[in-house]
C-alpha cells in the first residue's frame, strides 16, 4: 500500500523548458551581480568556500564567477551551485521576473493525493531552497502546504541507490510503502533498486518498450490503484 508520493520536478512536475530557457539564464545572467554585491554576507562566504573545495584550489572571486557561469552552461549537478541558484532566483521571484511553473495536471493530482492523505515529497538537484521557492511562487499561488518535506543533492545523487535508502531511512515508512515520479530512467533504477515503487513520466517522449517501469504521459494518467494504495 502507498503511504507517500515523491517527485521530481524538471520534466516531471515542471516542464524542462521552464528550467533551462527560464531559471538557468536567469541564474547566468545574475550570478556576476548577486555574488559582488552579496559578498560579505555569512552564507554567501560559505558558499564560495564550498566552490573552492569543489575545484581543490581557493578561487578569486572573479575565478569563482567563471567557474560558476562554466558550471551552469555545462549542467553540471553541483550543490554549492545549485544552492547559490537558488538565492539568485529568490530575488527573481521577489521582483516578479520569474513565475514558478507547474503542469496542470501535477498541480490537480498532487491537490487531490493531499486531501486522500498522502504525504507528498520533492526530491530534486535543484536545492531545497529553490525547491520552496518554486512551488512557492507558482501561478495558483503557494502549493508550499502540500509537501511534507523536500530532498537535494545533501542527501546523495538522484542516480545512486542509497540515496534513495537515505529517503526512506528519513520519511521513515517501508520502501515499499513509497512511490517515485521522475522523467529520468537512471533516477527510476536507483530507486527502484532501494524498493521503492517507480512511475516514469514520458510527457513529449516516447515510451521505453524494455524500461522495467510503468510509464504514464501525465500525472492524470497515474492509477494508484495499480500499486495496492
């Protein structure tokens, strides 16, 4: 029986255009800006400390900044990136420049799997800040209430098994009680390695005939039914 729903987000509850036309440029463009005129603040600080133990030698700030924007043009999931993401994009959302976006048909299945009583969870490689951030500012308001809790790269990579181990071990129900929507199939593997039940979402693409996972082109196409819920 499901007890509890986690999601990705990029090309599962939000649209993949959304992150890479919207919030990366976003990102890119302010990264020079934010960290010059933020840096003697505390968590900025912390920040670029982590960026130099991520390269191995202490950085400039103006060599931190190149490293940054080639970490943003290359996609790479880094979490002092994604975590300084995730303050650029506060202030986009708090001037109105960036909007959150969300399927309609995520929106409406995570609304409706809320009041069956399901816990709901984010699990993305964005930061949970950016995570709150974006369901936060969404365009039918703050969908922040409808999740228990939220996961980043903190708990270990989207394609590594344990990561998911770490997930149960926190949620605190049987793997097997857990269902996990995700657009990427080395995310469903590790997942489903740890026993918990995998939904792929296909959305514009199509399906994988020899995938190991149910495959659904929308959340309204997700029956929990088939699972034992």
């Amino acid at each position: 029986m499901i007890k509890a729903i986690i999601t990705d987000i990029e090309g599962t509850t939000s649209s993949l255009s959304f992150v890479k036309d919207s919030l990366f440029p976003y990102a890119r463009a302010h990264v020079d800006e934010f960290l010059r005129a933020n840096v003697d603040n505390e968590t900025v600080q912390k920040l670029l400390a982590d960026i130099n133990t991520e390269v191995g030698i202490e950085l400039s700030l103006e060599q931190a900044i190149t490293q940054l924007i080639q970490w943003i043009d290359e996609d790479k999931k880094i979490t002092p990136l994604k975590s300084l993401q995730g303050l650029i994009w506060e202030t986009g959302y708090q001037r109105g420049e960036l909007k959150g976006h969300l399927y309609t048909d995520a929106i409406r299945n995570l609304q409706t799997w809320k009041a069956q009583g399901f816990d709901l969870y984010v699990y993305s490689s964005g930061s949970v800040y950016a995570q709150k951030l974006l369901f936060a500012h969404t365009e039918v308001g703050d969908l922040t209430p409808l999740f228990s809790g939220y996961f980043d790269t903190h708990i270990g990579g989207k394609q590594e098994s344990n990561s998911y181990e770490n997930i149960v071990a926190h949620i605190g129900l049987p793997a097997e009680q857990l269902l996990f929507l995700s657009d990427i199939e080395a995310e469903l593997n590790a997942a489903q390695a740890a026993g918990l039940h995998t939904i792929w979402l296909t959305r514009d693409d199509s399906p994988q005939a020899s995938a190991s996972h149910w495959q659904v082109r929308d959340f309204d196409a997700i029956e929990l039914e088939r699972l034992g819920s």
